[in-house]
C-alpha cells in the first residue's frame, strides 16, 4: 500500500499515512481536525536490497534492458544453429 506525506494546516505536524491512491484522508492523526490536510509532494528514491548504496530508477531499468538483450541475442544464435 503506498505511504504519503501529509502536512495539518492547524497543528503544522507532518505524518505518513498509508492508504490506497484513491482514498481521500482528511483527518489529521495528530490533532483529530477534518478538512486540514495537505499531501507533501516527496520524492522516490530505488534501492537495491543487496547493495546498501542507493540507486536511480532508471540504471535499475537500463540494466535490465541489457540483460534481455544479451538473453535475445544467446537465443537468435541458438535458432541460428538449429537451422
């Protein structure tokens, strides 16, 4: 379920709310008022699970459209040589 940032108008307290993106959250968890929340606009970082270092999404995207090449290319050969 994706998490966002919400910032209340009357108690100016941050908070990560998760909830599904078509649900609308109005009632901020710190202060209990309806109506008074602002989505914070955040940014998204990838990480990969087996290097600590952070990543761009796109080297994660440009690796993978590599490899599916070099996998095409294993298979044109072998098609070739089965021929």
């Amino acid at each position: 379920m994706p998490r966002y940032v919400y910032r209340c108008k009357e108690c100016d307290e941050l908070s990560v709310i998760s909830h599904l993106s078509d649900e609308i959250i109005t009632e901020c968890p710190e202060c209990a008022r309806s109506d008074v929340l602002v989505k914070v606009l955040t940014s998204f970082t990838a990480t990969n699970k087996n290097i600590s270092n952070k990543i761009k999404v796109g080297q994660t995207t440009e690796e993978f459209i590599q490899d599916a090449r070099q996998e095409l290319s294993q298979q044109k050969d072998e098609l070739d040589k089965n021929r």
